[in-house]
C-alpha cells in the first residue's frame, strides 16, 4: 500500500512538473510548417526562372513556409503532379489546363483532373518555328520531309506544335525524323545540325532560342493568320515576335499566341493561396526582373479565358481589389 501511494505521489509530481514547464507527455502535434512546391518547365525556359522568383515572394509572404522549384516537362506533367497533390503551384499553358479539366485523354489526361483550382492568367506563350538557315524552311508546308523536334512528349510546346499541324495537313510521319525534346537539346541538335528546325511554345525572349541565334544562322518562320484559324479552338489566337527578340531578327514574325496560367489544387489552405497570389501583385517588378515575359502579366486580366474554378484563396485577393465580384 505504502508503495502504491509513494508511486501515485511521484506520477502527480512528474505530471505537475511536466504542466509547470509547458510539456505534454501525449503524442506531438502534427507541425503546422506550410510546403510549397513550384513545378515549372525545363530550365532554358520562362517557367523555370519565373518559379524561382515566385518561391523567394512566398518565403517573405508566407510565415514558415518552405519552398522548392521542380523543373520539369512542363504543362501535362505539372497539371498530374497537382492532382496527386505532389506540388502546391504550377505553371501550364491554357489549352493543356482545359484538357485537364475536361479529361481529354490524346492530350494525356484519361480522366478529368478534378482537384486543378485556378490562381491566375500570367503572360502569353507564342510558337517559335525556328529553323536553320540553310535548311530552305519558310512555311508550315517546308516541314515535310525535315528533321524536326516538336517538343518534350506531352508537354505544352509538344500539344501545340500537334495542333497546328495536324490543323494544317501535317503529320509527324511527314517528317524525315521526329524528336520529342525540350528547348534546350532542341536548340543543340539544330546547332549541330542534327535537325532542320524545332517548335517551341515559351514566352518571348525564351534563353535557348538567344543563345541559338548568337551562335548559328536561324530564322523564326512566320505563322499565318489563317493557318492558325485552321485550329479552331479559341485559346489559339494571333500573336507577333517583335523584331529584335532574337539575333538576326529584323523584322516582326506573326505567330501563334497561347495564354499561360498558375495552378494549384482544392488541399492548399485558402489563406496560403490568398498570400501567394497576393505576393505576385505586388511584386511583379521581381518576376519581370527574373524574366522580361513577366512584363505582360496584367492583375485586371488575371481571370482573363480561366477554364476552370478559381481557388476560394485567389478569389478572396481579386475581390479586394476589385478584379472579380
């Protein structure tokens, strides 16, 4: 008995010590720490450098927070990733986000991606038809019977370039030889010859095409107005690449623009999304300082052609200012 009360009297102790010093001798508390995953693009492209920056707003916005930019095969590979709630922020061009939405299975989503939440419409991709010189391609129709690389499989720049060939009568069994590359390794094959052109769907000014142009004769072939309304899907729309954007360019090239969006998913808590968004407004000289594409990315057009449900977070920022109802 004696033992039995000494043993009560040194748990209560033990329990009173543990109280007094703020302890607890039940199981931990799941942390509360916030994780943000960025899937971009590869990184000679847009995506790439825009994720970066983005990661460094969300560390100053978010308390806790802890960040990571994955480069990837862009669009249909971030837009996955998502739905398995394997990242929390993702770039994508719109008309991969729309077959997302809608389950489009030959655009590599079998089943609608029914977690994808819209954060906002950012800048406009555009296709680069960028060719050797000397390779006698001036047009669509010069495509038949070259070297082409038409994009990472499945990736945004790879969906494009199906679209408007197929569109305009092309075929990839039209081609001599196909590759399915992302811009940087597109841009070494045409350097080394190993290809007569590429087509790559990036904001202006993307790094591979400069750094191509700086080094090796090429031409960025134009893309017509009627070509493009061949496709019949309005996300296509006409676009130009201003003279200048790359070496050797002395003259606008009309083409085809896509708009590009910012992704996450139904898991990410309102108020985290409401900081990121919030973040990017009101920085957006960072993102353009990281790259020149950013300097489209207007807050009144942020809900601009969105072909899905924007996020409870995002819309809570644009009713503040004034952008949505």
């Amino acid at each position: 008995m004696a033992r039995s009360v000494r043993q009560s009297a040194l748990r209560t102790l033990t329990l009173g010590l543990a109280a007094a010093a703020g302890l607890s001798l039940g199981p931990k508390p799941a942390s509360a720490e916030q994780f943000i995953n960025v899937v971009t693009g590869g990184t000679s492209g847009v995506y790439y450098p825009l994720g970066v920056a983005l990661t460094k707003l969300y560390v100053d916005a978010i308390p806790g927070v802890r960040t990571s930019v994955q480069a990837t095969k862009a669009s249909a590979e971030n837009l996955n990733l998502l739905q398995r709630g394997r990242a929390e922020m993702a770039f994508t061009l719109g008309d991969a986000l729309a077959d997302a939405w809608n389950g489009n299975e030959e655009a590599g989503f079998p089943q609608k991606l029914d977690k994808l939440r819209g954060v906002a419409a950012i800048y406009s991709n555009y296709v680069h038809f960028v060719a050797r010189a000397d390779s006698g391609i001036k047009s669509l129709s010069d495509l038949k019977g070259k070297r082409v690389s038409v994009g990472a499989p499945k990736s945004g720049t790879e969906l494009n370039a199906r679209a408007l060939l197929t569109a305009n009568g092309i075929k990839y069994s039209d081609f001599s030889k196909v590759e399915y590359l992302p811009y940087a390794e597109s841009a070494q094959l045409i350097q080394n010859n190993q290809i007569d052109a590429t087509l790559l769907s990036s904001g202006l000014g993307v790094a591979a095409i400069r750094e191509l142009a700086a080094s090796t004769p090429v031409v960025i072939v134009p893309i017509t107005k009627e070509q493009i309304a061949k496709i019949g899907q309005a996300v296509y729309q006409p676009g130009v690449i201003p003279a200048g954007t790359y070496g050797g360019q002395t003259a606008d090239v009309p083409t085809v623009a896509i708009g590009n969006y910012l992704v996450t998913h139904d898991g990410v808590p309102e108020d985290v999304v409401y900081r990121m968004t919030k973040s990017m407004y009101e920085n957006l000289d960072a993102l353009a300082a990281a790259h020149s594409a950013a300097k489209a990315i207007v807050r009144e057009k942020a809900l601009a052609g969105m072909p899905l449900p924007v996020h409870p977070g995002a819309q809570k920022y644009y009713k503040e200012v004034g952008v949505a109802k």
